[in-house]
C-alpha cells in the first residue's frame, strides 16, 4: 500500500486530476491524505470537492483535512463580518463555482462534508495537519486554532512521538519545498495555484514509504478533456 500526502489544491481540478490518474496512477489500494485548501483563488473549487467526494464514495481511501479556507467557509456562515474576510481571501470563485451567492446556500452534503473535515491525522512515523502545531502548549493538538492558520517554521518531533509534522498551507518554491523533506516540519505547498510566481505553480504529492516527492506544473483553467474515472457517472451534486 502506498501513502501520500497532497499539499494545497485550491481549486486547481485539472491539476488534481493529471496528479492522481496520469502520475500517481492512483488506486484503490493507495491511502491518500489531503491537507486542506480545496477551495478559493483557483478556478473550480466545486470540482475539486466533488472528486475528493467521488474517491470517498468509490471505495479510494481518502483521508481529506481541514484548510484554512474551508475554516473561513465554515465562519462565514455565522456572521457577515468573517464573510467580507473570506471574500477577501478569494471566495469568489468558490462562490461562483457552487453557483451561490453566500455559502449558507450550500446543500446540506457540502456543508456536511466542510463541517466534519477533521483538523488533523495521526499515522505511525508523521502528524498530518493543514498548517501546523502550537507547541508552546501542554498538548498540541488542544489548540485546534494554530492548526489551520500556523506559520511557525519548526516542529518538536519529541511532543508527537518521535513523528514528522506534515504540512500545507505555507507555499515555497520548490527548491525551499524540497530542502524541506529533511526538516522536523515537512512543507508541500507548491503554491499551485500561484503559477505566475517564480519557482511557484506547482501540486505537490509525498509518498511517505519512499518519501518520494512528485511534483505537477498547474495546468491551468481549462478541463483536461480526458475521459476520467470519476466523471463516468456524470455531476455528483
């Protein structure tokens, strides 16, 4: 079985979809972790949850987190004021790919699937979470505000059991992103959906077995054309 982790997607499904099918040649044996960000800035939020959805639905174990951007969704439902903060964080392609005016108009099982999206994932050798751990407190995982919105640089594998802290939500560039595989606070924040930056652009997956990073250029806007598995069956809304 192999285990990976995917850093941010934000929208970017064209992306998602070379990763999984064309580089991964994801199956069903596979464990798949998912560090938040789905949604915002990229142009088909609603896609990208709809075939982290279909892979759960079709048997893929699948593992989705949750980002800061769907922290912000989840705010924005219980007051106006956290919604302007979301619009100004690039809600507005989400909103437009939903087709909805604010996000209480999600249907219930979109709202379900944000809701529930746990904070974090425990495995044997790495914590898996959006953007990190408050470590200056008696138990890390108490603090589920740090974890989507940390920015610290440095974990303490001594408070996790020894184990790698695994993490999104801070874009490098590759060449940082990289250095970062020998780091106690693993980055893979390709800034996808920041293909107009230098050295940025890029959907980051980590095999944890071989500790293999597979990188994919954003491929822009546009779907892929193929005939993908998990289109077959048509909109899953």
């Amino acid at each position: 079985m192999r285990r990976f982790v995917i850093g941010d997607v934000h929208g970017c499904i064209r992306t998602l979809e070379a990763l999984l099918w064309k580089q991964l040649r994801l199956s069903t044996t596979d464990e798949v972790y998912f560090v938040g960000d789905y949604i915002d800035r990229g142009p088909d939020s609603k896609a990208v949850v709809d075939l982290i959805r279909y892979l759960q639905q079709a048997g893929y174990r699948v593992v989705p987190l949750r980002g800061n951007h769907e922290q912000l969704l989840l705010d924005a439902m219980a007051s106006e004021e956290m919604f302007e903060l979301w619009l100004l964080n690039g809600a507005a392609t989400t909103l437009q790919s939903f087709r909805i005016r604010h996000p209480r108009e999600l249907s219930e099982e979109y709202y379900s699937f944000f809701a529930t999206l746990p904070f974090f994932a425990i495995l044997d050798t790495v914590v898996i979470v959006h953007a990190g751990l408050n470590f200056h407190i008696p138990d890390p995982f108490a603090d589920t505000q740090a974890m989507p919105w940390d920015r610290s640089v440095e974990a303490d594998p001594s408070r996790l059991g020894g184990r790698r802290l695994i993490v999104g939500h801070t874009p490098l560039p590759l060449p940082l992103l990289r250095q970062s595989l020998s780091w106690n606070k693993v980055f893979i924040d390709g800034g996808c959906v920041y293909g107009h930056l230098s050295g940025y652009g890029h959907l980051c997956a980590l095999e944890l077995e071989s500790w293999e990073l597979f990188t994919l250029k954003c491929a822009g806007p546009l779907s892929s054309g193929i005939r993908l598995p998990w289109k077959t069956g048509g909109d899953s809304s």
